[in-house]
C-alpha cells in the first residue's frame, strides 16, 4: 500500500468515527511512525509502506477512531515549543495553561528574584515545573501531585530538558507536607531543596470542572483523561477555594499565586482572595479568547 493509500484509508475511517480533522489526524499518526515530517507524505505519495509498518499504522488509527486522544497514542504533546511525555495518568497539556509560565517569566523579572524557590501544585507531567526551571536558570522548583505514575512522568520530563537537578518531586495532596512558613522551616526528606522563607512563587492547574459538565466535555476528555484532574466538585471550585486559602501558609511576604481558573470563575476566585484576608491584590487575566484564565493573586 502506497503512502497516498494508507492515508486515504485512515482518513476514511476516521472521517466516519466522527474525528475533527480526519485528514490531520491521519497525518500526525503516520508522520510520527514513519519519523517523517507531513511534507514529506505529499512529495513521496507513490512510497510504499510495508506491511508490517501498514499494520502498525492501522493499529493506531483504530485507537484514534474510539476517540483516545492523539496526545495518548502518541504519548507525546506540545507546550511552550517543548516536547512532553503524556500518558493516561496525567492530563493533556492545554496552550491556555502557557499563560501561567508567561505571567510567571514577567513577575521574576518585574520583582527581580535570582533564584526564586517555586512551588507547582498538582504538577500531571510536569509541565509548568519542567517549563519554569527551564526558562528560568537560577529556579529552584518543588512539585506536588497525588499521582504517583504521573510523578514518574514528571520527573522523565525534567530529566530530558536538562533540568531535574532542580525540581524536586513529592507525591503529596497540595501544601499537606509543608508547615506554615512563619512557624519553622520546610521538611528537606528526599532532596527537597526549598526555602525556610516559603517560596517566592506558587503555581497551579488545579481541577475545576464542575461534577454536573461531565457530559457537556468531548467524548476525547471525559472518557480518557484522569477524572481527579479535571472535576472539583458541583461548581468546579473546590479546590481552587482550597488552594487560595491554603496557599499563603507557604507564600513568603508579598509573594504571588498564579492559578489557572475557569472560563466563568473569575467574580468567584476573586472574592475568596478577599475573604480570607490574606492577599493585598488579585486580578484575572484572560485567555486569547477573552475568557477568565489565571487568577494572581499578591500575599500580604
């Protein structure tokens, strides 16, 4: 079967499973079997495939046509133009969450830290630790997550982008294994290099899809990405209530939270900050949409 075919074929089938882009997806799965660019595919469609490799190339789009995410097939995906491990233990990396790394670049500079100590809360792959401590020479980072195979991802991650000597990984349910920053210093058990100050800065992507949407995400979401990333509670608010009072336990004087919100959650998040008392500022910042995103908050 020549390339032109396979690819007739897969788009095919996908196109009657109801995939968005049939053409693309068949594509990205070929490019990233054969190690080809999709280029290629359109100056070399008389190549031929052997059969071996044909079957392999099946085999993948049958997973695609059940509607498994490109990213878990591939276990693979973009963020931040770098390449990140991906599996079912961990969410897919959205580019929203890149607004997170952006703002946190800017408060480093804006606030003139050196070697700010960062902490990532329920790190998945370990995205914004892996993406911080990369862009950020002097960063020291800790990052938190229940998932114990998500950890492991996390730390295959920092390892191939050269960074793993500075992100320390705890499985942890958010700040429980760190006392308050104003009555001692911070455990230091299996390497954790962190401040007894508490850290210059904190990060995110907590769950915030309200329980009762479930059925409102595509079938690619709510079927194969890990639920306790995704739901927190009837309002989606749960833990993101959680956090905002949580967090300046850890959160040095006049140090910030950077947390990715819901479309609709920026009134909300808002007043917790002010209900606790504990933050002198905080604002949202939209998406490229326009949507509510990240909500920044400043401690007292």
């Amino acid at each position: 079967m020549t390339i032109a075919q396979a690819l007739f074929a897969a788009t095919k089938q996908l196109s009657h499973a109801n995939i968005e882009n049939p053409q693309l997806e068949a594509e990205i799965l070929l490019a990233h079997l054969l190690g080809k660019e999709r280029i290629w595919f359109h100056l070399h469609p008389e190549f031929l495939l052997e059969d071996p490799v044909n079957k392999q190339y099946m085999a993948l789009v049958a997973r695609s046509a059940t509607h498994e995410p490109c990213a878990y097939i591939l276990e693979q995906r973009e963020f931040w133009s770098l390449p990140f491990r991906v599996t079912r233990d961990t969410l897919i990396p959205r580019p929203e969450t890149e607004l997170i790394v952006e703002i946190a670049l800017a408060l480093v500079k804006q606030e003139r830290w050196h070697r700010p100590f960062i902490l990532d809360l329920g790190t998945g792959c370990g995205i914004l630790a892996t993406t911080l401590a990369y862009e950020i020479s002097g960063a020291v980072l800790v990052a938190t997550d229940r998932s114990f195979p998500a950890l492991i991802v996390a730390h295959q991650n920092a390892k191939r982008h050269g960074v793993k000597s500075r992100v320390s990984l705890v499985q942890a349910d958010w700040i429980k294994p760190f006392r308050s920053c104003e009555t001692g210093i911070f455990p230091r058990e299996k390497g954790m290099a962190v401040a007894n100050r508490g850290f210059h800065l904190v990060v995110s992507n907590p769950p915030y899809v309200a329980n009762k949407d479930k059925r409102l995400l595509a079938k690619e979401i709510f079927k194969y990405e890990p639920e306790g990333s995704l739901f927190s509670g009837k309002d989606g608010l749960e833990d993101i209530e959680k956090l905002i009072k949580a967090v300046p336990q850890v959160l040095r004087k006049e140090a910030w939270f950077i947390c990715e919100i819901g479309w609709n959650q920026g009134k909300q998040a808002i007043q917790m900050t002010k209900d606790t008392g504990m933050y002198k500022c905080a604002e949202i910042r939209k998406d490229l949409s326009g949507k509510d995103r990240v909500l920044m908050a400043k401690r007292n």
